[in-house]
C-alpha cells in the first residue's frame, strides 16, 4: 500500500523513544505561482526572503499577544513533550510540540531578543537560514493545530498559533503549502473547497431529494437559495457528495423536516471550511467567511446553523462574531452561530423529534471528539457542552454506546491525524502515522465491546479516518457522521 | 568604606533596578500587544470570576502541569512553593521590626531551604535521564538550574556551616533602603550567594523566567469564552467593518 510502515497498536500506550529526523522527508507539495498569487503571496521565494521573514515574524509578534507570550515563557519544563499524536506516532523529536515551537523560537531569539542577540548558542537562538526555512517547511506541516499540547502545558502554551504564524511568514516569502492555498483559490473563484459550480450543486441536492423519497416516501427538500427562510445552513462542501458525510447532509435534512423548521442552502457561501485560519492568514480568512454574512442578509435569514466540521465550528464559534459581526440583524433568541447538535440536540428535548433506536441496533458506536470542537469551541450554554451534546444526540439515536478511553477523549481527544491542511495525498505518511493514538484507543473498545460504528462531526476526520482506517485492518465504512444516525433512527411522517 | 561593601550596594541597586524596570517593561509590552481573537483552550470558563479562578488554580496547584506529568509537578510545585517560603523568610533582612507572619514562618523557610534543592535536583536529573527533555534543554537550561541550586546550596552552608554576621548584613540592606552605606561582612560564601541571587535578577527579565509574568497574560488561559454573546475585536481586528445589518 504505500512504503512506510503502518505503527503498531499495543495493549497499553507506550512514549516512545525519540529517533531523530525520521520525518524530515515529510513535506507537502509546495504550491505553485497560480496558487499563491490569489491569495496576495508572492508566487516563488522572494530574493531578500530572509529579511522577509525575519520582518514578518516581527509584526506577527507584535499583533499578537498569544504569540508574544508563548514565544517568551516557554521554561522546556518538557510537559508538552509526549502529548502530540504525531511524536507519538513518528518518535521523530521535532515533532515533540515545544521542539517544533523552537524551531520558530530560535529566530526569534536570535532577531528579537537580547540573550538570543549576545549569546545565540547559550540560549538555542539560530540565523534565519536556507536549512531553518526547509525544516519550517517540513515540520509545520507535520502540526494539525489540534491544540492537545496547549492543554497540557502549565502556560497554556498552543503550538497551533506558533504554526500558524511560522506558515503565515513561509507564505509571505514565497513558500506555501499547495494543498491548502489551491483549496482557498477556489472558494475564492466558484464559492467552495471542492470548486463545486451552483449548477452542480443544485443538480446534486435535486438527486438528493429523489434519494429520500425512494427510501422513504417523504419529500425531505433540500433548498437552494431561497429567500425569506428561516435558516441558513453553512457546511462544509464535502457535505454535498464525500461518503460519509453526505449520509449526515440527509440527516440535517430530515431534522428540519421533521421540526418544521424553513431552511436553505446559500450557493454563494456554500462552504462551511476556511482553511485560510491553518495558514495563519487573517486577511484571507476574513474574506473567505464574509460570504456568509452577505450570504445571511441577501436571503434575509433569522439564523445561521454550521453543518458538521471541526476547524469551521471552531472559526464560526470563536471568530466569526469577531470577524464577520456584528449580528444584530439575525433573531436574537438562538445563538449565533448555531451547531447543528445543538439545534439537534434542544428539538429531542423539546420531543420536536420522533426517534427510533432500533433502527441503529446493527451499529455499536463509539464518538470521536474532533480536535477543534473539543478543545476550542463550546456547544450549549456550560463549559464541556462541546463532549456532552453530542453524545446526547447519539445516545438518542443508538442503544449501544462505548466511550474510548479517558485520555483520548473530550479535552484529551487524539486529533485524527488529518487536520489542519494535511489531508493530502502527498502527506500519506504522516496522516497514517499521526492517526496511532486514536486507533490504538479504538482498538481497545473494538476488541472488548465489539465497536463497528466511529461517528464523528467533522469532515476532515471523516474523510481522514475512511482513508487510514484500512491501513489499521479496520473496514473504512466504519466511519459515519453523527447526523447518520439521526437520519437512520428519525421516523419521518410521524410528526407531520 | 571597604571597597567590597562600595561593589555590592551598587550591584544590588543596579540589580533591583534591572529586574523592576525589565520586568514592568515586559508586562507593558504584554499588556499592550493585543489579542485580536478569541483563543481560550475550551472547556473554559464562561465568567470573568471562572478565568481568576482558572488563573489561581494554574499559580498555585499548576493545574494543567498536574494533568501532564506527575514528576515535573512533584518537583516542580516542590520546587516554587519552597522558593516562595524562603524568599518569604528573607523578608527579615530587610524589615525593622520583624513582621510578625514572617517570624511565625520562620521555621518552615529553614527546612524550605532542602525542599528547593531536592525540587531543583529532581528536576535538574530529568534533563539528563529522560531523552525527550534532554533533546529540548539548551545550555541556558542547565545554568539556569545550575545558578538557582548554588544560590540555595550557598544559603544553606551559610545556615548551618560558615555563619556570618546576620546583624551586620541586615544592617547593609536596611542601610541601602534608605540610601546609606553599611559595611558588608565580607564573608566568601556570603559574597558568592549574593552576587548569583543579583545575577538572578538581572537575567530575570531576559530569559525564561518570565514565566512568572507571562503566564497572566497567556490567552489560552486568561480569555473567557463568550465569543458568541459578546463581540470581541482588538488590534487587526478592531479595524473590521462589515457593511449591512442595522
Ligand atoms: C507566578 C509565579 C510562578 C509560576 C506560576 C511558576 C510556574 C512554573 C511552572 C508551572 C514551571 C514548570 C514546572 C517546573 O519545571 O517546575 C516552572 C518552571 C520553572 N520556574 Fe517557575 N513559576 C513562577 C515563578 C518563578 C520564579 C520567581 C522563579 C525563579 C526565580 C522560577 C523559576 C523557574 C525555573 C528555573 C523553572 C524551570 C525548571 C526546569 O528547568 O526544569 N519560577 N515555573
Ligand atoms: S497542536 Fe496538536 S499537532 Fe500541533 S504540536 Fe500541538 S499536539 Fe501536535
Ligand atoms: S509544556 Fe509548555 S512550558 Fe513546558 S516545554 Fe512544553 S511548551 Fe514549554
């Protein structure tokens, strides 16, 4: 299957011992002057690029003071060492969260501080070098921004900022990820990650509706565009066809169906993912999510609810009040934005749905807490919403529940291995070996509960988990959407 | 006056004014960079009351290093709270009268003493057996350990082996509070536990230890997670404007 080896799972998780540059052949496919240029970077390493990015680096610290602070306070107590899936799976040091924080550090250091400027090997401070810029390349790509380390460090230290930034200032010299930055063009040019036209995805939703009503009689609408309902549906385009996710798109469908509740679909903001917040890019980020509030005020929305994906819960819960706000003009007696578990989640407590267990009994589940929502979103009105309504709504639809064990799950989720802009072909190895600690966690409910069914609420993990699952032995069916569920155990035409 | 006593009272002065002026430095310069977004590492609290709350959990217990690693938090918390009794203790060489909670403290900062260098050792070995930690310390690392155990091995020989004039250092400090020269006792272990603690000082503010402020200022810990009810924006941020809504 590939020419790496797929990491062992073991009885009990084991730190293992550091092997020093296993992964530095790791490095995505560097993106192309087409690819650049569309989001404002230059196309190819600019001439005086290490002045660039040592000036970048600079106004990066200036403009932020997590930045700042985590760049300064770091005492190498070594907490956060063991804490990072990928050192886990790879044994490769730098991949250690403070290891890949000195990388940036040491720049820092050497440009910005005075013990780094009189004495740059006392305190590990280096030049900005050909070789330091590879191994930036190489290795913050190896982050998935998945936050684990920041909570286990005693400063809240978040190794995700420190990547951003680091890629932020590769992409101001000329140097940025492909992956990502081609993604960004087309949401830019058609409107979604997947470059999805609006006639296909009108085509695609009308095929949709068909679907429904062949396997269940009911006409579940799925609209596009219309003015005037109450709710806006932001989620992400994979969503619209990737299995599983789409089994999660008919399973919002038949919520608002059911609720009674008008929905649309909007073509000009027909994704709920910004990949601009992995590259660190604030600029591009604002502009790739103010589609959805021109999006809102043309079709006169009330509300705004976010499909299921991990980093978009994450920018549409924390930014995009900040980014996108303020909205004064959506109807003030729900949240803004809203997560579709939530939204779920108060229609079971009103008894707004009528759902049939049974219908999942061929399924023993377990949940995976994505990375995003766990560790930097809520969901509800108390702190932990995020683990608990979730499994609220699966616990509703399914009579056979296990949770993974404790370490891996809610604040110490295990991220998939596939976030943050690595959920590319040409990063095969590193999402595989990223992916150990989840899977050795579920290897332990799938031998002693029997678990076939891993539901999650985000389309990176999905498509992650459908593709690394197999190289684990598991089946890749194994993964569904937690709206899956809902629309399994959902009796439509009960309510009507 | 002998020249040592001249050396040290403007080393101390030079040092005190390092360390406050860095450090007050440092705490502008964190106070005023801005957070533009919103990044509290969730569950967090929602309330102001629960951020204190977190924040006092993080100083005092090191609540997320207690999560982490039972061995760093053992030496570690062993370490700083043993440190805090002592520098507590040293009150009494610069007070006239004595406070009385210093006094009735007094026993503990002794034993404190021990606490520090067995915090300190524990520490300073786990830099050398485990190989994660040993691949992430630079030299600095080390010296820094290095210079915090001479300081308390240097005071605990001065306890219990080469006594010096308790009175007559005290008379130095309280001399150079009210800017007034009193001679040094020019003991050689006196001499070398000063100058490390006035070294400490002034790399306080250029090096790691700026944990101590920084952690205050550590979004991901002091932010509250309101994004929804309440708009945040500063720097970059504050400059957005959205056009449309009322
Ligand atoms: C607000 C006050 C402070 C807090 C909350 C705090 C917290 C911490 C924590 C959680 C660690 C990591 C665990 C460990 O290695 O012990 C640490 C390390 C350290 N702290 Fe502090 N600290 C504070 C003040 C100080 C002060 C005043 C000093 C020294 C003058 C100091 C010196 C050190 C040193 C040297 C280390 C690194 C130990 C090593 O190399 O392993 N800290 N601190
Ligand atoms: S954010 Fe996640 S992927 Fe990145 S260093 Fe921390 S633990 Fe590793
Ligand atoms: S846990 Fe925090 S302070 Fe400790 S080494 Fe990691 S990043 Fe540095």
């Amino acid at each position: 299957m590939a020419n790496f080896e797929t990491p062992a799972l073991r009885e009990y998780p084991v730190i293992p011992l550091i092997h020093a540059g296993v992964m530095a052949e790791s490095k995505p496919y560097v993106a192309k002057p087409e690819h650049q240029e569309p989001l404002g970077f230059p196309g190819k390493l600019v001439d005086n690029w290490e002045s660039v990015a040592v000036k970048k680096l600079g106004e990066l610290v200036d403009e932020s003071r997590a930045l700042r602070v985590f760049l300064d306070t770091c005492v190498k107590c070594g907490s956060c060492t063991d804490k990072c899936h990928y050192y886990l799976g790879t044994s490769d040091p730098k991949n250690m969260p403070v290891a890949r924080q000195d990388l940036l550090r040491s720049v820092y250091r050497r440009y910005y501080t005075l013990s780094g400027k009189l004495f740059p090997k006392l305190v590990g401070a280096r030049d900005m070098t050909k070789e330091v810029l590879d191994e930036w390349y190489s290795y913050f790509h190896q982050c998935s921004q998945c936050r684990r380390c920041s909570v286990f460090c005693p400063y809240g230290i978040d190794t995700a900022e420190v990547s951003m930034a680091a890629r932020d200032i590769m992409d101001a010299v000329g140097v940025g990820q492909k992956y990502s930055n081609e993604i960004i063009g087309k949401v830019f040019k058609i409107g979604n990650n997947l470059g999805l036209p609006e006639p296909a995805l009108r085509n695609t939703l009308d095929g949709l509706e068909e679907d429904v009503k062949d396997a269940t009689g009911v006409d579940v609408k799925f609209p596009l565009d219309e003015k005037g309902a109450e709710v806006l549906l932001i989620t992400p385009s994979a969503d619209f066809f990737a299995e599983p996710h789409i089994d999660g798109l008919i399973g919002y469908a038949k919520v608002f169906h059911q609720a009674g509740i008008r929905w649309t679909l909007s073509s000009h903001a027909s994704e709920a993912a910004n990949f601009s917040m992995f590259i660190g890019s604030h600029e591009n980020m604002h502009k790739v999510a103010i589609r959805i509030r021109e999006a809102a005020l043309d079709l006169g929305i009330k509300r705004i609810v976010v499909g299921e994906c991990g980093h978009a819960w994450r920018v549409a819960y924390s930014f995009w009040n900040t980014l996108i706000g303020p909205f004064n003009f959506l109807d003030p007696n729900y949240p803004v934005p809203q997560h579709i578990c939530e939204m779920t989640y108060d229609l079971i407590q009103r008894g707004a749905l009528t759902l049939d267990k049974s219908a999942n009994d061929d399924k023993i589940v377990t949940y995976h807490d994505s990375c995003n929502v766990a560790r930097a979103t809520r969901m509800g009105t108390m702190p932990g919403g995020q683990f608990v309504i979730p499994r609220a709504v699966i616990k509703a639809c399914v009579n056979k529940f296990h949770d993974m064990e404790p370490g891996s799950i809610n604040e110490s989720t295990f991220c998939c291995g596939g976030g943050g802009g690595l959920l590319t072909d040409d990063l095969m190895e590193i999402r595989v070996k990223g992916a150990q600690p989840r899977m050795q966690a579920l290897k332990h409910v799938v031998d002693d509960h029997g678990v076939n069914y891993l539901a999650a609420i985000c389309a990176i993990c999905k498509t992650q988990f459908a593709k690394v699952l197999p190289y684990y032995k598991y089946p890749m069916d194994m993964i569904g959407s937690v709206h899956g569920l809902v629309s399994n155990a959902i009796q439509l035409g009960t309510k009507e | 006056m002998p020249a040592v006593t001249i050396v040290y009272a403007v080393l101390f002065y030079v040092a005190t004014a390092v360390l406050v002026g860095g450090v007050a430095y440092k705490v502008y310069v964190y106070a005023s960079t801005p957070a533009p977004l919103k990044i509290p590492t969730t569950p967090a609290p929602t309330t102001l009351l629960g951020v204190a709350g977190r924040m006092l959990r993080e100083v005092t217990v090191f609540e997320s290093l207690f999560k982490s690693n039972k061995w760093i938090w053992l030496f570690g918390i062993m370490f700083h709270f043993a440190l805090l009794l002592v520098l507590l203790q040293h009150l009494r060489y610069f007070t006239q009268p004595v406070w009385f909670w210093v006094v009735l403290e007094q026993p503990f900062g002794v034993y404190a003493g021990f606490l520090m260098v067995v915090g300190l050792l524990g520490l300073w070995a786990r830099r050398f057996l485990v190989d994660r930690v040993r691949y992430i310390t630079s030299p600095s690392d080390h010296l820094m350990l290095a210079l915090l155990l001479a300081i308390a091995v240097s005071g605990l020989a001065m306890k219990f082996v080469f006594h010096t004039n308790i009175i007559a250092l005290k008379q130095f400090f309280l001399g150079l509070l009210s800017f007034q020269l009193e001679p040094l006792p020019a003991d050689p272990v006196l001499l070398i536990h000063l100058a490390l603690v006035a070294t400490l000082m002034i790399i306080f503010p250029i090096s790691k230890l700026l944990h101590a402020p920084g952690v205050f200022f550590s979004p991901t810990r002091n932010q509250v997670d309101n994004p929804r009810e309440h708009r945040h924006v500063a720097g970059w941020s504050a400059s957005i404007n959205n056009p449309g809504g009322r």
